[in-house]
C-alpha cells in the first residue's frame, strides 16, 4: 500500500501556484497563465492499469490508486495545483442514491444510474425521499466513515475526506435518472410536465442540501453547481426552463460566490451567466467557443477556466494541439481572469505523456505580457467568435 508523499517536497510549487491563482482570480497578470490539469479518480485507475469499477467499489483499492495518482500527478503534471488530500469517491451516482434506486457497475467505465423515469406517468408519480430515513443515504456516508477510518488505519499520511451526496441541478438531474432525450422532447413538446419533473428534482436538491447543513454545518456563501445537461438546449430553453430553477438555488447558497461546471457547449448561455446569474467562475466545456467567454465573461469579473478538448489530445503531440493551446492562452489569458485546462475532466484514455507536455507548452507560450501572434485557424470550428459576427 502507498502510505505516504512529502508535500514538504512540493510547498515552494505550491506557494507559487496559490500565489499565481490568487493574481488571475483578481484580473491581474502573474509570471504565466495559471493552468489546472483536471485529473481524478477514474483517470487515474486508467493510468495505473485498474479496473475502474474496482476503484470505485473497493475502499483499499480506491485509496491506493488515490495515492499513487497525486504522487505522479505532482511529479510530472506541472500544473497550479495548491494541495493534496484523499476523498471518497462514489462516482456519479447521487441521483441513484438520493432517489433510493439502482447504480450498474461496468467493466472498466464509471458506475451508471439506471434510469427510471420513462413516461409522463413516471413523472407524477415520483416523489422526493426524505434523506434522513433513506437507506442508501446512510449507506453513501456509513461508506465515506469507512474510507476515512480505512485511511486512518493503513498510516495514510494524507488528510482523508468522506463526502456528502449531491445531486445535479433539475436539468441534468432530470437527465440523470430519465433518459435525456426524453427530457429535451418534454422540453419542447410539453413545457408544464417537464417543469413538475424540474420541480421534485429541485425538492430533492434542498433537501439533500439542508440536510448536510445538519450534518456538516456550512455557509450559504459560496455555491458550485455542476450542470452538464446545459450544455443541449437552447439559450430560450435555458432562460425560460431552466434558469428560474438554478437562479432559486444560487440565491440561497451562493449569496457571495456562484461557480459552475459543465462538459459540454454552453457558450450560448453567457449572457445569462453574466447578467442574471452572477457567476463568479465557469468551467468551459471541452466543445464551447471560448471567444464568448472572453467576451462576455471576462468583463463582467468572471474567471473563466478550461476549454481545451480531450479530443485534441488523442492524436498526440502534434503541430494542431500546440496551435490550438497557442491560441486559446492568446485569446483568454491577457488581463489575467483565465485558468487553462481541459474542459470538464480529463478522460481516461488521454495519453499521460501528451497531457504533460501540453501544459508545459502552455506554460511556456503563456508567459506575461502575452505575445502570441494570431494565425490562421486550421479548422472551420476553431474560427473566432464574436459579439459583432453574432449580431450580424
């Protein structure tokens, strides 16, 4: 078993990466452009030849993986990473746990939700489960007790965390537990459904919220959703069934701080990020435009993280992938107010070696003052965006 890694080994990096995070969070420019490498559990299982399903249902298995990805995470990742630490990691299953249905677990993927939720008479008949009396809440926590004392026991010399459920916001937890594209055609084809659906999925979220409070204590300052299921509908879509949901959930627990992340293109819905929601960080998905969040984003003091594509990784080192890091750090990082990384996560199957050696290119090219010249964009997708294009 892997028990311990000298962070005292890593305290100068660290310092400089907080001091360089703490610079591009208030819209100044440090050194270089702050970078994040948003690589986890599952990733890290790939790397080590794991089983992923063992990860995630094996309490030793998952602590030993843990250890051994941050020990080669900060020896060979450069990124500005502050801290380490081990977590539970149940995998995306709080809809499945919170709704007291089934989880699937594959070979070698993430653990799925299977869906429940089919039909309009799903819809009524679902109901939100109080948290307190539901069995496989408790099992989620009696498990992350286990993770924590398990670390304990096996002389882990780093901190150990044993989470909480949570869920997704109503869309995307509508799209967790029914399939999506029944959830976009109610969307469009019966608005007043859909937003009953939204409704106990919102009620499902507070009380899970409400109920860590209880637990853990907490603030209502600072808030984060993780809503991916955005990314496919549209900016009216969004503003008028979606928004009324988040906003709600914003205004009670992110009265200081609103941060939010998605996978997917969600570059439509930065008018709304800005002017309504009051973001203070988004995570731009791997598949939006990044000339929208820079446009928009930025001037309203909204730190914009991400972009970069798995996909452009997986042809490996090649004159592409540096252009398109080049122009990404030419477009976001001035001022300050941007973080580059991967959209999202970083999927298993992304080649370690590529993934280093784009952030420490993007550390070289993104040195301050920027002077990366523009150039010609290889691919119809990767031509710039504009507020002015859009009016016209």
């Amino acid at each position: 078993m892997w028990k311990t890694i000298d962070l005292d080994k890593y305290q100068g990096r660290f310092e400089a990466s907080r001091e360089r995070m703490r610079k591009t969070t208030d819209f100044e420019e440090g050194d270089r452009v702050a970078t994040h490498a948003s690589v986890a559990g599952s990733y890290y299982a790939w790397l080590q030849g794991v089983n992923i399903r063992d990860y995630y249902t094996d309490i030793d298995t998952q602590i030993e993986v843990q250890m051994r990805g941050l020990q080669w995470r900060l020896d060979n990742v450069p990124d500005d990473r502050t801290d380490a630490g081990l977590y539970y990691d149940a995998g995306p299953v709080g809809e499945a746990v919170a709704f007291n249905t089934h989880v699937e677990y594959p070979d070698n993927t993430s653990p799925r939700i299977v869906h429940f939720v089919h039909t309009a008479e799903d819809i009524e008949k679902l109901q939100p489960v109080d948290p307190r009396t539901n069995p496989q809440v408790e099992g989620y926590l009696r498990r992350g007790r286990e993770f924590v004392d398990r670390a304990t026991a096996l002389g882990v010399s780093l901190p150990a965390g044993h989470g909480m459920v949570g869920i997704h916001p109503p869309l995307s937890c509508a799209c967790a537990i029914a399939p999506p594209d029944f959830v976009y055609y109610l969307m469009a084809a019966d608005p007043p459904l859909v937003n009953r659906l939204f409704e106990k999925c919102y009620q499902q979220f507070v009380m899970l919220k409400e109920y860590s409070f209880e637990l853990f204590g907490g603030n209502r300052d600072s808030f984060g959703l993780c809503d991916d299921n955005c990314s496919f509908v549209s900016a009216e879509m969004y503003d008028e069934q979606v928004l009324p949901w988040n906003k709600r959930l914003y205004d009670e627990y992110g009265r200081k701080y609103r941060s939010l992340h998605s996978d997917g293109p969600h570059h439509q819905h930065c008018e709304t990020y800005a002017n309504i929601l009051h973001l203070n960080r988004v995570d731009i998905g791997g598949w939006s435009r990044l000339e929208p969040a820079v446009e928009i984003l930025k001037p309203a003091k909204c730190v914009v993280h991400g972009n970069m594509n798995n996909r452009d990784l997986y042809a490996g080192w090649t004159e592409e992938l540096k252009q398109k890091i080049r122009q990404k750090v030419r477009l976001a990082a001035p001022g300050g107010g941007y973080i580059f990384a991967i959209g999202g996560e970083t999927y298993a199957g992304t080649d370690p070696e590529v993934l280093c050696k784009t952030f420490e290119y993007a550390h070289e090219v993104g040195k301050y003052p920027i002077e990366i010249e523009d150039e010609t964009w290889l691919e119809e997708e990767d031509r710039p965006w504009s507020l002015a294009q859009a009016e016209n």
